[in-house]
C-alpha cells in the first residue's frame, strides 16, 4: 500500500528583494526535503523561526508547487494549484493555522463558516452541529462569532472547519503555539483523538518539542530549509544523532531534578543564519562545535549511519562527539 | 540613491502626463472652445476663422501631440481669450493664492498638531472631546458652507470685516480662517490618531520602565515616531498650496490661481486650464518627492543600505 | 530572616470596575530568583506593572507595595521615576517592539546611564559599548551606533537587557522575555540571565506562561489564576508536589520528555472572564476536586510545608498541622 503523502526531493525558492534600493538574492527556503506521512500517523516537523518547515506544509498540501521535486498524494501526482482537479482534492486535505483568529472570519457565525466547505464541494451541510460537537464545541457555539469564543474554542471551531469535508490529510502549522498551556493539552488531545477517530494523516509544525513528541509517530528536524535528522520520537529526543537536534533538545527548558539523566545543558552561539545568506557546506557548521573542513565544503546527505540506522544528514553521524565540546560558558559575562 | 531618484522621477513624469492628458480629454469632450469663446450668436466664418487660429480644426490626436511638443520646448501656450502667455497670466496670480495659503498653512500647523497632541495625551476628557468635536465638525462642512457662514456672521451682522475682494490685508482674514480650519482639523486628527498609536506600543512603556519622566517620553519618544505617519498629510498640505485655495477663492471673490482656474474652465481657455493643472501636478509631485525624503531622516528603518545584521 | 526586598500586600487592582489583581501578598528577598506562572490575563504582568505605577491613568489601585520598606503605592512621581529603571529595571515580551525604533540603540542605554547613573557624553557612550558587550552584542564598538531593526530578535532582547542594567538594579523583573523567540535563542537568554545574577546578586521576577523556563531559572514560583496567587513554593517542591489542583493541572497539561507517553490531562473549559468572577475560589467551576464550601467563599492560603502555600481548601490539614513550628 502506498503512503498517504510523499515528497521526493522537493525545493522551493523565492526571490527576497534587499531593501528599497538593492538587487534581490535568491532565498532556498525548502531544500531537497523527502518526507512521507502514513494513513493515520503523524510526522512532527520541528525548526526554529525561517528553517522552511511552513514552507515544506504548504508544499505537502500543493498550495504551492515545488520548483523542483514531487509530491504525491494517495500515490498520484499533486495537480498544480488552481486547476479544476486541484481544487477538487482541496476537500482531502486541510490545514490549521497558528491564529485561529486570523483563520476565521470575523463577520460570520461559526456554524456558517463550518457549513461553508460543505456547501462549496456539495456534501450534506447538517452536518455542521455534529462536526462542532466532535470537536468539544457545543451546539449554542454555531450561532456565536469568532470575537465571542476563546483562544481554544476558535482554535476547535478550525479543527471542525478543517475536518468538514472528512479529509485524509491535515497540515497543522503551530496549531497550539498561540494557545495556553491548559488550553494546548486541551487541543493535542483532540488532534490524538480526531487521529484515533478517523485516520487522517497529520503534518504537525511546530517549535515545540514537547508538543511533537506528544502527537507524533516520527519526527523530522529541520535546519535551513533540510532536514537533518528524521527517526521515532523518543529516538530523536532521548538520543539526538545530529548536532543541530541534540542542541535543540537540551535548550528545552525544564526542571533540572538532582540525578537528572539530561546531559548538561548545550546553549548554541550566535543567531540562527539568515537563510538568504546560506553558509557552505553544511549550513549548521559555524554553530556546531564539531565541525571539521568536509563540513565547510560538503553538504552532507540525509542517510542511515552506519552504527545504528538512524536516519541523519551529518559528516559525523558516527564519531564519538563529547557533549562537554558544547558547554562552554558564555566567556563574555564570565 | 540613484536608482531611486530615478524611479521617482520617471513616476512624477508619468504622473504629469497623464494629468495633463486627463485634462485634454475632458475639455475637448466638454464642449467646442471656439463656440464658447466666442460666444453663440458669432457668425460661423469668425468661428471657423478662431479654429483655423488655435489648429482647433486639425484632428484631435494631431493637436494632442503638438500640445506635448510645445510643453516639451517650453512653451506653455496662449490664452484663448486675450492671447497672453498662459504661464504669465498664472504666474502673476500666484502671489495673491499665497497671500491666503501660507498663513493658512501656518494656522493649520499651529492648531491642528497641538490639539491632535493633547487630545492624543489626555485622550477621553473634556479636552479630548472638545477637540474631536471640533475636527468632525471642521472636516465635514465644506470651505464653501463654512466660508459663507463666516461672511454672514462677521461682515453682514457684524460688519467688523469685509465679505470679499482684495483691498487690505484685512480682506484676507475671512478666506485665511476658513481655509485654515479645515486643514487644522483635519490634521488635528490625523496627529490624534498617529500619537494615539504610538502612546500604545511598548517602546513607550520601555521608556517609563527606565525611569523617563512623562514629559521626556512624549517628547523624546511619542513625538519623533508619531511625525513619521503625520508628515504624510502635511506633505499634502504643502502640495496644494497652490491649487487648495479654488473654492474659497471663489467665495470671497479673490483673485487667485484658484478663480482663474474657475474662469478658465468655463471658458474652456485650454492653455491656461492646462497651465495650472501642470503647476499643481509638479507642486504636488515635489510635495511628495519631499515627504519621501523626508520619511528617510525620520524613520531610519527607510533608510538605504542598513541591513540587519547575521551575527 | 532578613526583611524582604520588596513586598506586596494586598494588592489589588482593577480596570473599569472588573478585577484583575484580587489581593496578592509576595516577597522577594534580596537575589532571589521568582518564578511567576499563569495563564494569559491572570494578573501575572499587571502585578509588576501596577507596583512600579505603570498602569495607565483608569487602572484602580490599592493595597502596598514596598522597596526595602518605603511605600512605593502614592508614592510622588519623582520617587517612582528613581526606582524605574534604577533599583528595578524591567524587560518585556518583544524585543523588537520594545526598543525605540528611532534611537540609536546606545542612545537608549545612555538615557538610562543619564538618568540613574549622572554619566553622560563620551563617558556615557563607552560604558553603553561595556554593557552591550557584557550581554554578549559582538563588536559592540560599532553597534552602539546601531538602530534596532539591524539587529536580530534575540539581539534585541540583549540590548533590552544592557539597557536594564544601565541603572545598576537590584532587582530585574522579566516580563516573558523569551517567549518570541527561538527555542535555542531562548537558551542563550536564560543563561546570560543566570549568569547575570550570579554575578551582581541581583534578584529576578521571571514572568512566564512557561512552566519549563520558570523551572529552570528560578528557586520559588508562584502560580496566578484569575488574579490571585493560587500557591507558592520552591521550584523543586511545586514541580514534585503540586498542592492546588490548578497548579496539579497546569503541570499535567505539560507534555512529558520522557516515559510513557499519556493522554494530557488538560483543565476543561477556560479562565473565567473578569466580569463574571466566581463569588468562591475562581477556579472551582473548572475543579475536579470541587466541594460545594469552594464555591462559597474564596479560599484563604494555607501553609502546605516549608514555604509552601496553597489557597486550597483540600489542602490536607495533616500537612498544615505539621507546618505549624516553622
């Protein structure tokens, strides 16, 4: 059986006009990523702010076309957007936005704009009241306007919208990150049990990483628009294999009980690189503290290492690299 | 810089093009000039002679283009009616516009930022609604109904001033207030809201959490980030110092740029209805030019070259 | 004990007539690191904004609030002014809007050296250049000069930080400094904030929606809800043994690292609005350990064990009776 969703290799550009007088650079936001999402799993994507994983969902969800690369959906080839076969495999795949203010309409009620899918790909628009109800929401909510619910409510309103035309396919970009931390665990639990429910696939974007271990199958880390390290969650959280995961996984904040089994903690120098201005090679080689000439030069392919299969994108994915390499202090406020 | 002096310029050329191209057209649809000008009851050879004069006869794209080439040479044609030079007929009118828009301008300057300010600053008291009353009022009824109002109260009740004409300084202050009201209100607004925005964002806090005192911080840190949007509508004032003053003009029979443009309308005297459109095209694209440049002293995130830093 | 630092008591505020502070007591000894956690609208920033009198002119407050035993509440502007920015600075949530779009940002720093220090020209510009260093800003020679728009999220909140220690402060209140930005910048942050207060002995209010970087930074939290403090305890003892059951769901509602991987018990339904506050304990329509005395009446703190205190009812008097000697 083939796979629900399955990106080979796609790239995406823009170009990034500098300033009012300057000439415009070329930004590679999405960069040869390959990704594929089961029936009813879901693949977590995790980056920081401009590493291309918003990009990669609107990709996934052929929103966007990729410059280069495929994406195909249920094993056949994503239809460009706009055209009329695209517009028809709009109702099998849906997405959820960070804002869910933003995402509604302001000046509609929340039942009309649950209905409104429905209405636009002629299935049955009763539908709307058990729809709000699979989400927690109570039937009195579809008279309501976005501005009359809370955070988490809009945020189920979105989730009903999305699923209104049952699709098999959901991308969910910072879903939860807008939210409060009781409303958050509120959301996930949904997403889990809408899982459960009805099988759909989910591309869950996030920051966060507790959040991604929490809802996903796989998790895949992306660093300037490649991903650097894909595997089982607790693979990636538990033993980081790249450089890049291991720092983003001990930057987790967290209560640092005595004996805690975390190594110590790895604080990254310098700011995440501008993505118009790539450095060579491996492109997380000025942060890395084990960073050798092949990574100035090379860019290092997405591959299983050699030791233990665990799928990496690093030159040393199987030296011994010491956490202490890290751990320098800041030497300026020393 | 270069390439953006140029694309500015090349936008105002375009700009003034297509103001003069506008006026063309509609002048030429609205009516047959030689007609007008020469009234209804002259005998069609006089007529026909005046057209074959001003090459009204030759078709009308014909005489578009050799009304380009001339304003290309520099010459900006002749009027119709006496046969002067159109520049000269609208320069030597200018002085008496000025005469009311400068110290409108003043006026507008001197009420309008202060009350936006303090309305801003004490926003929901007496003050504040004083002077929202004041700019809604000053911005919906027209120069005309205001003009006319003032003219009813202060030179027929009253007779302490004159209704119009151009004898004595004193015949300037009716026309200048109800110029000057409209635009100070106007402004008033428009500066009430741009503080208003300001005061909100969280650099003001950050500046009363270090230690500022009030004052400092509306001075030293409201007023130079609330100028920034103000500047645009003060640009636009400077921009119709020309061509703003049409209707008061006419109200109080004043003999600027503004009643010329009238006269020369119903005339249908093209060269100087063009002539003046021209004027107020260039003063207004300067105006703008101006406000561009000046968008760059005071907002440095306008300014060229700085780049954020990748450390 | 030494006497307190600065102190709440009582603290109330409102806006309008609708509550957002309902009487909230705190300490904070000298270098002491507080962790402040709650929900959006809990009162967690109005309490510090309130205290150094930056609320705008509608909000009503009473109650006291001290600085080594002066009365800060009513206190004449002047004196407010020394204290702001000086024995307290104060650093906030976006860094990017924070700064002054406008000045330079070694302006910014030298107002505040002007202000609470008297240094000012060229003496005022090399100690900016030593602060933006000391926080870590790379050749702070030629970035005092710098607008803030060049520079990055993470720099801003630096140059913020240079800026609050213009004043030499005793005390550091951080409104949710990291929560715009990237998870590894904000560890660059919290560990210039600790290595900071190492340093100088300065204390530290850490307000944060974040249960993990309130962990991480601080000794004692208190959790807010619904404008008042719900418990209060060491970091250690709150995240082993949470006492109030908001504070037990908040902390079940995190998602673990490690272990199992279990459904998130998330609190149902939501903060109750400010114009419709629950005449008990505010959390009680959301509680599963509701009583029916918890919706009569507002439940007083009660000692839980070592500076540790809960505003619970179901608080277990055996704990409390054990409490009694210290």
């Amino acid at each position: 059986m083939t796979a629900l969703l399955e990106a080979r290799g796609i790239s995406r550009s823009y170009r990034l006009r500098r300033g009012i007088l300057g000439g415009s650079v070329e930004v590679r936001a999405v960069d040869h990523v390959s990704l594929t999402i089961e029936r009813g799993r879901t693949l977590g994507l995790v980056g920081e702010s401009g590493c291309g994983k918003s990009t990669t969902g609107r990709l996934a969800l052929g929103l966007e076309a990729p410059d280069s690369g495929e994406v195909r959906f249920d094993g056949a080839p994503m239809p460009s957007p706009n055209s009329a076969e695209w517009r028809r495999s709009r109702a099998r795949m849906q997405m959820v936005f960070q804002d869910p203010l933003g995402a509604l309409d302001r000046r509609l009620p929340i039942g009309a704009q649950v209905a409104e899918p429905l209405e636009i790909h002629g299935l049955d628009t009763t539908r709307v009241i058990p729809l709000l109800e699979s989400v927690g929401l109570r039937r009195d909510h579809a008279d309501r306007y976005p501005h009359e619910l809370s955070g988490g409510q809009r945020q189920r309103a979105v989730l009903a919208r999305a699923l209104a035309t049952d699709p098999a396919f959901l991308v969910c970009d910072e879903p939860i990150s807008a939210l409060d931390v009781s409303i958050q665990a509120q959301v996930m639990n949904l997403l889990t049990d809408i899982q459960a429910e009805r099988g759909v696939g989910m591309l869950f974007i996030s920051h966060d990483l507790r959040a991604v271990r929490q809802v996903s199958h796989r998790v895949a880390v992306m660093y300037l628009g490649r991903i650097v390290e894909e595997g089982e969650p607790d693979a990636v959280l538990h033993r980081p294999a790249h450089p890049y995961s291991r720092a983003l996984v001990s930057a987790i904040p967290q209560p640092r009980r005595a004996g805690a089994k975390f190594a110590p903690r790895i604080v990254l120098q310098g700011d995440p690189p501008n993505p118009a201005d790539r450095p060579s090679g491996c492109a997380f080689h000025p942060r890395c503290a084990f960073a050798t000439e092949i990574c100035r030069a090379v860019v290092p392919e997405l591959a299983p290492r050699a030791s233990d299969g665990r799928t990496v994108a690093c030159h040393r994915a199987d030296d011994d690299l010491p956490a202490e390499a890290w751990t320098k202090p800041l030497e300026r406020v020393a | 810089m270069l390439r953006f002096t140029a694309t500015r310029l090349l936008r105002a050329a375009i700009t003034i093009v297509m103001v003069v191209t506008f006026a063309f057209v509609v002048l030429r649809l609205s009516g047959d000039p030689a007609q007008i000008i020469m009234g209804a009851d002259a005998p069609p050879e006089a007529v026909d002679a005046f057209r074959t004069a001003w090459g009204l006869d030759e078709p009308i794209w014909v005489q578009y283009i050799s009304y380009f080439g001339a304003i290309f040479s520099g010459d900006l044609g002749r009027s119709m009616r006496d046969g002067r030079e159109a520049i000269v007929l609208v320069l030597e009118r200018i002085p008496a516009t000025l005469a009311l828009t400068v110290p409108a301008l003043v006026i507008k300057l001197a009420l309008g930022i202060p009350a936006g300010i303090l309305a801003a600053l004490y926003r929901n008291s007496a003050l504040d609604r004083a002077v929202m009353m004041f700019a809604v009022a000053g911005f919906t009824i027209p120069s005309f109904v205001l003009g006319l109002l003032l003219v009813l109260v202060f030179a027929v009740q009253l007779g302490w001033l004159p209704s119009g004409g151009q004898e004595s300084w004193r015949h300037a202050i009716l026309p200048v207030i109800t110029l000057g009201i409209g635009g100070a209100a106007a402004l008033a607004r428009f500066t009430r809201s741009a503080m208003l925005e300001v005061l909100g964002q969280p650099y003001i806090r950050t500046a009363s959490a270090k230690g500022v005192a009030w004052r400092r911080v509306v001075a030293n840190h409201a007023l130079p980030n609330a100028a920034i949007p103000t500047v645009t509508i003060i640009g636009f004032m400077f921009g119709s110092l020309i061509a703003g003053a049409v209707v008061v003009e006419s109200v109080f029979s004043w003999p600027g740029v503004g009643r010329l443009l009238v006269t020369a309308v119903s005339n249908r005297d093209l060269a100087v209805v063009q002539c003046i459109l021209l004027l107020v095209a260039m003063t207004m694209i300067t105006a703008n030019l101006v406000v561009d440049l000046l968008y760059g002293v005071l907002d440095p995130r306008l300014r060229g070259g700085a780049r954020k830093a990748e450390a | 004990m030494t006497a307190p630092l600065v102190s709440l008591r009582d603290l109330h505020v409102s806006f309008d007539g609708q509550p957002a502070l309902r009487g909230i007591d705190l300490d904070l000894a000298r270098g002491e690191a507080l962790g402040l956690v709650g929900e959006s609208g809990c009162g967690k920033s109005v309490t510090w904004l309130a205290a150094l009198g930056l609320l705008p002119g509608k909000a009503r407050i009473t109650g006291s609030v001290t600085l080594d035993g002066q009365e800060l509440l009513g206190a004449p502007t002047s004196t407010l002014e020394r204290v702001r920015g000086g024995r307290v600075a104060m650093i906030f949530q976006d860094p990017a809007s924070s700064l002054n779009p406008v000045h330079r940002v070694g302006t910014q720093i030298t107002e505040a050296l002007a202000l609470h220090r008297g240094i000012t020209g060229a003496a005022a510009r090399a100690e900016a250049q030593r602060l933006l260093d000391l926080v870590g800003i790379p050749d702070a020679a030629r970035r005092v000069d710098a607008y803030p728009h060049e520079f990055s999220g993470g720099q801003n909140q630096r140059v913020m930080i240079a800026m609050a220690l213009a004043g030499d402060p005793e005390m550091l209140v951080a409104d949710e400094p990291t929560t715009a930005l990237d998870v590894t910048i904000q560890a660059q942050i919290l560990e210039l904030l600790r290595a900071l207060r190492r340093e100088r002995n300065m204390a530290l209010v850490l307000i944060s929606h974040d249960l993990g970087v309130v962990a991480d930074s601080c000794e004692r939290v208190a959790v807010m809800y619904a404008g008042r403090i719900v418990e209060e305890a060491p970091v250690q003892r709150l995240f082993d043994g949470p006492a109030h059951p908001y504070a037990q769901g908040l902390l079940g509602a995190l998602p673990p690292l490690d272990g199992a991987r279990r459904r998130l018990s998330a609190i149902p339904g939501g903060v109750p609005e400010p114009w419709a506050m629950p005449k008990g304990c505010a959390f009680a329509p959301r509680c599963p350990a509701r009583m029916g005395a918890c919706e009569a009446e507002m439940p007083g703190d009660i000692p839980v064990g070592p500076a540790h205190r809960a505003a619970c009812l179901r608080v277990s008097p055996a704990r409390q009776h054990a409490m009694q000697p210290a």
